[in-house]
C-alpha cells in the first residue's frame, strides 16, 4: 500500500492535507476511517487551552494507542513552546 500526502499550508488561514492511496483519493476509497490530529504550537494558545487539549487527547479512546501516544508527546514536548502563553 503507498499512501501520498500534499500538505499545503495557507499563511493566512488552515493548512490543507490531501491525501491518496495507492493513487486514489482518500475520500474514494470505501471503509476508510480517517482520523487526523494536529499539533501546532503557533501564537494564539494560551497555557490552559492547550493543556486541556492534550488531556482530551490522551483520553480519546477512538485513537489507536500508539496514534494517541504520539499526539500526546508531540503535544507534551511543545507544551512550553515560546508561542504558548503561560
């Protein structure tokens, strides 16, 4: 299975993620679950905001354990990101 991502990051707005699968656009292929968790400590969180979220995170059951880990430690190791209003 080859799985391609077109990541097209708007400076002024959200940031686009498109994806395929063996050349199939992801929203075309049947029985697909797709989750997709973002990590962005950029300006506008404040240290509250984004704790909380990391703890939503590290509870959300829908997530494979592994998945879930990751997001949390991406999460935990940007948490003191000087972007991040403590």
């Amino acid at each position: 299975m080859r799985i391609e991502q077109l990541i097209i990051r708007d400076p002024d707005y959200a940031t686009e993620v498109i994806t395929f699968i063996d050349g199939v656009p992801a929203d075309r292929v049947e029985g697909l679950v797709w989750i997709i968790e973002q990590v962005d400590p950029g300006a506008g969180y404040d240290g509250a905001e984004w704790d909380e979220e990391t703890e939503a995170t590290r509870a959300n059951d829908s997530l494979s354990p592994a998945f879930r880990a990751r997001v949390v430690e991406a999460r935990e190791t940007y948490a003191d990101n000087q972007y991040i209003e403590r």
